[in-house]
C-alpha cells in the first residue's frame, strides 16, 4: 500500500473508462477495501487456535484470504479439519472476532480524506459487504460511520450475497442512488462482477487483499492503486 499521493499520469494510466456523467454516489466493498481488518481477523484466529491447542498459522496466508470470509480464515489455522469440523468452529470464531474487531482495524491510508471529500461535493457513498450483518453494523458504529454511510448492505441482508447484483442494487434503492449514475469500489473479482451486473462503474483496487489475484484481469472499469486516485477523479470529473 503507498503512503503518498499518486501521480496524475498514473491516474491516466488506471482509469480505462470515463466516469459516469453527473455522479450521484459511490458504494464500497467494507474489507480490504475501506478497512484493514485483517489484523484483528488473524487475531481472533489465534484466540482460537489456542483454545483449540493447535500451532498458530503465518499471518500473511490468512491475510490473502480475507476476503473469503471466517472458513477459509479458520482452513488457515485448521488445515487438518473436514469441512464439517471447520463449520463447528465458526460460531466461536465469530464470537472471538466481535469482541476484537475494533482493536486494530482501521481506515486505508486515504480513506478518511477521500469519504471526506465525498461528503464536501455532496456525494452519498454506502458500504456492501459479505460480512455478516451483526458483525457489519457493530464495526461501522465503532469507526464513527453509522451516521454517515447513506447505505449497508450485508451478506445476509438479501438471500444471495455478491457477486449476485442484487445487493448493489439495495445499497443504490437505499441511497436513493441511479446505479448508471454510481461507481462500485471493491478488492475482489466479486466486487467488479456484482458492480457491473447492477449497472455501476467499476473500480478495482490493488491495496487490499485481493484474494491472491490480479485486479487488472477482473474486468473493472479502472483499477486504482490508492484511495487519493478517485479523489482526483471525482475532481477533475467535478471541475469539468
């Protein structure tokens, strides 16, 4: 992940497509795209390991599996579990990662400033996540974004989750959002594919966790390398 701005050539470079005309709002995917949580996701992890007895896993390869969601965390740290031995740890490890999940989960570098600018050119912007709902509300409340995110939309909000369209589409009905007047921002191939089948633009980005894949080969509409590239985006999309 950089630290510092990005250059207006390589902006250029990343953005394939125009941006929609007289954008409405953005929607985000929560983990590894808003929000690092994988610190406090392998944390919980290793509560459990413990509990259980067995060797802590490596953090990188439970990082890259983020996205998957708590049993292809727990396969990190329980290898030699079946598939029904890994959905008898979930419910603990969902208990573990509720009562840590704020400790050292925080904002991408940029995040703040771009939300920040959203609000100052009166862009709605909302969050659809796989995450579950109790877990999604609690950490939103936690990092101050409960009265600002104009949507969230959880995995088990809806019967299907992304990539189906369906809950893009909520999070638009909810923020009183035209979807062809949106931009959908994700870390994952499920992201760009829920995003493009709603209608939205899609922006992948190369700062999260990004499932061991290539974010230039998922078909997005741009592919950014730092939160502060849409910011000069939406305003240079401002000014024009």
């Amino acid at each position: 992940m950089r630290s510092g701005p990005i250059k207006s050539d390589t902006v250029k470079s990343v953005a394939e497509k125009p941006l929609p005309e007289n954008i409405q709002g953005v929607l985000f995917d929560l983990d590894g795209t808003l929000i690092d949580s994988a610190p406090d996701l392998y944390g919980a992890l290793l509560l459990q390991c413990k509990e259980e007895g067995v060797a802590e896993p490596a953090y990188e390869p439970v990082r890259e599996v983020v996205s998957r969601g708590s049993r292809e965390i727990l396969r990190r740290g329980f290898p030699t579990r079946d598939e029904a031995g890994i959905r008898a740890l979930v419910p603990r490890y969902l208990q573990l990662y509720e009562a840590v999940m704020a400790q050292q989960t925080r904002p991408f570098d940029g995040i703040v400033e771009l939300l920040a600018l959203l609000e100052a050119q009166g862009l709605a912007w909302g969050i659809v996540t796989n995450k579950n709902g109790f877990l999604t509300d609690e950490l939103v409340r936690r990092l101050g974004w409960a009265g600002r995110a104009r949507a969230v939309v959880s995995g088990d909000t809806l019967a299907v989750k992304k990539p189906d369209p369906a809950p893009v589409l909520l999070a638009c009905e909810q923020a009183g959002l035209d979807p062809a007047r949106c931009i959908f921002v994700g870390d994952d191939p499920r992201d760009v594919l829920a995003g493009a089948a709603a209608g939205l633009y899609t922006v992948a980005v190369s700062w999260g966790y990004l499932d061991g894949g290539n974010p230039w080969q998922w078909g997005a509409d741009a592919v950014l390398e730092h939160p502060s590239q849409l910011a000069e985006l939406l305003q240079r999309k401002a000014l024009a």
